[in-house]
C-alpha cells in the first residue's frame, strides 16, 4: 500500500515538474518571438530612414531619378510616410511624369485631408502650361482655394490665384486679389509687377510707372530655385511652390524682364508692359485651344 501511494506521489510529481517546464518553455518562446519581432521592426525603421535619407540627398543634388527609386524603397517600408509621398511627387513632377505626380498627392490628402502642401501641389499641376494635356485652370483654382483655406497665412496660393483670375482676363478679380496681396508681401518683385501692368491696362500710367519702379527694385533678374521646386523672382523674397518650367509668369518674367543699367522708368514702363500683354494674350489663344 505504501509502495502504491509512493508511486502515486512520484507520478504527479513528475506530472507537474513537466507541465512546469512545459510553462516556462512556452514563456520563454514568447518573450524570444516578441524580441525578434523588436529587432525585426527596429530593423525596419533603420532602413526606411537610410532609404529617405539617401533619397533627400539626391533630391538636393538633382538627381530626380535616383530620389525616386529611394523613396520607392522607404514607401515600401512605410506607405504612409507624408514626407515621402509629397517629396516623390515633386520629384515626378520635375521629370514630366504628371499621372505619377498627381498620384502620389492625391494618396497624401486620402492620408491627411488637412494637407495644405498637397493640394498647393495639385493647383501647380493642373496649371502648367508645360504640360497642355493637364492644364485645366478651374480645377487648378480649387486646388489653390483649398490650400488657401487651410492656410490664411501662407501666400503662394492666393498668388496662383490671381494669376489665374489674370489668365482668365479676369480683370476685377486679379486686381482685388494682386492689391490685397500687394499689402501681405511689400518685396515680392511679381506682385508689383503684375499690379503695375493691371494699373497700366487700366489707364493709369502714373501708378503703373511707380509699380515698375519698385519692381525693379527687388532684383527682379535674380531667380532662387527652392528644396520643394519652388521659385521667387526676388533675391530678398522666395516664393514657396512656384516652378519656372510649368509657370507661364515666371517663364515670361525670367526670360524677359532685366533691369538696364541705366534707364527712364517712364520709357521702360509701357514697352515692358505691352510686351507682357502681347504674351500674355498669345498664352491665352495656345492653352485656351489647346
């Protein structure tokens, strides 16, 4: 009898010191997947910033096609990076890759519908005259509205819309918009500008000479090209979200205007004026028809 209930004993003895091993087998696996799993997403991490880093730096240097195959790489590891997604449409863009471009914003908005930069990026895009294919004004217009909306502050938005209001030979609309702006930016050499070809188209030629003037003042003939693409026609202001290649101001402006050496504003003013309006109505026939 003793020698069965010592059998006994020993049986759930062992019993348990195996269920307690079984335990601590099963703890210890899912302490080590869990650190492998650890190791694994800090890996990840590491890499997707190797990829954005190298990414941003070809981006600075010029190399769009390299940026692009970078940022591939890091959307792969994170789909919803913001910065990625904005920067690698902005890298499309420049290489005339529109349906890319315009892809990649649009899955920035679905991601962050607050996204002011994205939506400045789209009113670029559907208003470049590099590209007639795309180029639709209107929808370019609420773009710029939107970004506007989400940004009172911020200027280049309601530039494009002035320009755009000016394309459309919306007089009234481009004048409100080009003084209201006049007041938020004093330097800005394209503001001046074009309010002095407004005031010129308007008759007055006194007003008119003085917006050249100041133009001229800015150092219209030096032209900064920013990390985003964007462009500004003043040495002391750079407007953020304009390109050149794709503005059918800047374009006209870059290759145009320079300040004489020595000069009569009053000479100057209405033969840079007429000159901007030959252009500007020859745009308007090529896109229009287009």
């Amino acid at each position: 009898m003793i020698h069965k209930k010592f059998i006994f004993i020993v049986v759930i003895f062992l019993l348990i010191a195996f269920a307690g091993i079984t335990i601590v087998k099963y703890l210890g696996h899912s302490d080590h997947s869990g650190s492998v799993n650890e190791v694994v997403k800090s890996d990840s991490i590491q890499t997707f910033w190797s990829y954005y880093n190298r990414a941003t730096e070809y981006r600075l240097q010029g190399k769009e096609d390299s940026s692009i195959i970078d940022y591939q790489e890091a959307l792969k590891l994170n789909p919803a990076h913001e910065d990625a997604l904005y920067y690698i449409g902005n890298m499309y863009m420049k290489l005339d890759k529109f349906d890319q471009a315009q892809n990649r914003w649009e899955k920035l908005i679905k991601l962050n519908p607050q996204s002011e930069r994205a939506y400045n990026q789209l009113g670029n895009l559907y208003f470049c005259m590099k590209h007639p294919d795309y180029f639709h004004p209107e929808k370019s217009k609420w773009y710029f509205k939107r970004a506007a909306d989400l940004n009172k502050e911020t200027l280049n938005p309601n530039l494009r819309l002035g320009e755009i209001a000016l394309f459309q030979d919306s007089t009234n609309e481009a004048f409100d918009i080009f003084n209201k702006l006049s007041l938020m930016d004093q330097k800005n050499a394209e503001i001046f500008f074009i309010v002095g070809y407004l005031n010129w188209k308007s008759g007055k030629e006194q007003d008119a000479t003085k917006d050249l003037e100041r133009t001229f003042e800015q150092g219209i003939t030096t032209i900064f090209i920013n990390e985003q693409g964007g462009t500004a026609i003043s040495a002391k202001n750079a407007s953020i979200g304009k390109n050149k290649e794709c503005d059918l101001f800047m374009d006209w402006l870059t290759r145009n205007l320079t300040v004489p050496k020595k000069y009569d504003i009053r000479v100057e003013m209405p033969k840079v004026y007429k000159k901007f309006d030959e252009y500007l109505m020859k745009m308007r026939e090529q896109l229009n028809h287009d």
